[in-house]
C-alpha cells in the first residue's frame, strides 16, 4: 500500500492510496470540490473489475509522480485595517511580527501573530502616527520602532512587562530596533546630528555603539545571531559596505562581489555564514558570504538583474526576492539545489504571485508576502511600504525537502 499527503492551498488533504482505489481521489484528480469517490453497490464482479482495472494507470501515474507535487502549503495571514499587511520576521515557533495599515504604508500598526490568538494589534504606549515590528525572539519579545512627528524610538514589547522604549545611543534623538537573539540582545541605529551609528543594545549593559567602518559616519545594524554577532551596513572611504561585528574583531568589511561597488548584509546563521546584496553597474547580486569561502554570487531567477538574500537558517537555506523591473518573485537557495523560485514549488490552486520572501526559521517555514500582480520591490520599499497593490502576507509549510 502507497501512503501520501497530497497539499492543497489552503491546507493539506489526506490520500491513501491502495490498488485500485483511493478514498480521496476525487480530490487527487482536481475536481472541483472534496469528496469520495463511491464504488457502484450493484457492480457485478467482472464489471467490478473491469471499473478497478481502469482505474489503474491514472493511480500508478499519481503515486509516481507523488514526489513531484507541491513542496509547501500555504497559509494567508490575517490583516488589520486597509487591507495592507507586511509581516518582517518569525521566530522558531512560527509566531510573527510586522506591521498593518492602508495601502502605501500609511497608518500602521505594529502587530504580533500567533497561531493561538491570530493578529493582535501592539500596545505601544503614547499614541503615534506608525509604528512596526522588525523582530521576535523564541521568548516572544518584540522590538521595533514607533515614528513621531519628529523622531522614531526603538521599543522592546513581551507580554509580560508590555512596553519598553529603549532610548538612543548619547546626544541621539532617534532610534530604530530592527532585530533580537534569544539573548534578548537588539540591534538596530541610532541617529543624530552627527550621523546615524549601528547599536547593539544588552538587557546588562545597555547600548553599545559599534562605531562605522573607516572613512564612514552611517551604519545600521540588520542582523544578529545566537552567538551576539551582528551583520550590517556602513559607509566607508570605499564606499557602502556589508560588515560583520564581533566583540572580539569590532567591524569587518566583507567587501562586495567581483566588479561592484556597495554590499548590505541582512542575515547571519548560528554558523557564521552571512547573506545580503552587493551591487553594481550590472544590477543588484543575493550573496552568501563565510569565512571559509568568502563572498559568493547566489545567481538569480532567470531574466532577473535585481536580487536580495533576506534570511538564512541554521540549515544553510536562504530566502529573497529576485526579478527585474517586470516584477520580482520570492525565491529559495539551498545548497543542493541552487536558487529556484519558490512560485512552481506552491499547489496549483494558489492563484497569486509570491513577490517575496522575508525569512525562515529552522522548522523551514517561510514568511512571504504576494499581490494580485508582479511588482519591482526594492529596500526602500520593504522599508517604508510603497507598493502598487494591496500585500497579502503567507505562511509557507514544507510538506517535501525543497
């Protein structure tokens, strides 16, 4: 007897497939609604038979080609008001943060999902016109940032002890938290007159500026791992580049791919292997860069000349957008299977576009956000939310190794 999950969107559909028969196939063959499909009681044995024997080749052709379905289900998340929603990051328990509003970007709120209590919207204190999550840790403890008329301020939020503002580094007026460890460790920026400084903020210690690479006076944090490493961008006397800090070698810059001028890093795993963009004049390049093998070009979606690496897992997985100015889509690379999009890997009932993929957890859960059409998305979108078209944010499951 063949056993199989055969995944549909929304959700997954049980299949037990025996010879002849399948409880189920009225499902498996895409008709149009769910049900069984019943043997006629009043078959004699010869037509019944006959009727088993035809069913044969369409469920030797379904149980071959089992390992060639979806590879994820699909989950749509709640929005709040607007019917605009972007959620940034997931934690290993698949809780999610982000921000809700009307379309643009306008009006938001910063939210927590979960799977118990779906989206709730952040109390964050004093009334403000924005406000966004950027991260969540295994603990559920939020950071983000709320903006004023004047200012943003990085805030920490758990349901425990509701509503932190965390402040700004020295002679600053405003800050921005955009990530956290399981440590409870934040990082993010801090701006002033003299410029804007990565911060590195420690329930102990409090903040901490990691400076800017020489020649630069602006960087900003993006990145931190379990290990308190933290990934970023700053300007320096070469340009704008990708840096990994650590307590023990301060910043480092790690360059940018062959015949480009700027780099951003946006992710680190436990395993020190960082991923980000460089670019120049031949478009923007998702990169993987360790300390083994240095920065390496992750290639891109065919046709595409603009593409982004989000977010990397423990298990080397990374996610991000790649497209052109037709459009981008939301893409995986694994390290046996190279960048694919992740489009072709979704049940063929899911009829919108995945434009991007923002993270993955160790679980291999993806947080991805699509729309009614393909659009170019760019960091400044991702960061102040000019889009086109309403986002409709995804959880995507894996049902098979992508």
């Amino acid at each position: 007897m063949l056993n199989g999950r055969i995944n549909w969107f929304p959700g997954p559909v049980d299949c037990v497939f025996q010879l002849g028969f399948c409880s189920s196939l009225r499902e498996y063959l895409g008709y149009d609604s769910p049900g069984s499909l019943d043997l006629p009681v009043n078959l004699s044995i010869h037509r019944h038979l006959r009727w088993l024997l035809s069913l044969l080749p369409p469920l030797l052709l379904a149980s071959a080609t089992l390992g060639q379905g979806p590879k994820y289900s699909v989950f749509e998340l709640d929005s709040l008001r607007g019917g605009d929603s972007f959620a940034i990051a997931m934690n290993l328990n698949g809780e999610i943060v982000g921000r809700s509003g009307r379309l643009h970007g306008t009006e938001t709120q910063a939210f927590i999902w979960t799977p118990a209590k779906r989206i709730e919207v952040l109390s964050i204190g004093a009334a403000s016109s924005n406000s966004r999550a950027t991260g969540i840790n295994r603990a559920g403890v939020v950071v983000g940032y709320r903006e004023s008329i004047d200012s943003m301020r990085a805030f920490l939020w758990s349901r425990r002890d509701g509503f932190i503002e965390l402040g700004t580094l020295p002679g600053d007026t405003s800050s921005k938290a955009l990530g956290i460890n399981d440590a409870g460790q934040v990082i993010g920026s801090s701006s002033g007159p003299s410029g804007s400084h990565a911060f590195l903020w420690s329930p102990g210690t409090g903040f901490r500026d990691l400076g800017t690479l020489p020649g630069g006076q602006l960087s900003e944090a993006r990145g931190i791992n379990s290990l308190g490493h933290v990934v970023g961008s700053s300007d320096s006397r070469n340009g704008s580049r990708a840096f990994l800090w650590t307590s023990e070698t301060g910043l480092e810059d790690l360059g940018t791919l062959p015949n480009d001028t700027s780099s951003v890093a946006y992710s680190i795993n436990d395993a020190g292997q960082v991923v980000g963009s460089s670019s120049g004049p031949s478009g923007v390049r998702a990169f993987l860069w360790s300390r083994s093998t240095g920065m390496r070009d992750l290639g891109a979606l065919a046709g595409a000349n603009y593409t982004e690496a989000y977010a990397i897992n423990n298990d080397g997985y990374v996610v991000g957008i790649s497209g052109s100015s037709a459009g981008t889509c939301a893409f995986i690379w694994t390290p046996a299977a190279g960048i694919r999009d992740l489009n072709p890997l979704l049940p063929q009932q899911f009829e919108l576009v995945l434009a991007g993929a923002l993270d993955i957890n160790d679980h291999g859960l993806i947080l991805a956000f699509g729309s009614q059409k393909r659009q170019l998305i760019s960091d400044r979108n991702l960061e102040h939310g000019f889009h086109a078209s309403p986002n409709r944010m995804f959880l995507l499951s894996p049902t098979a190794k992508p």
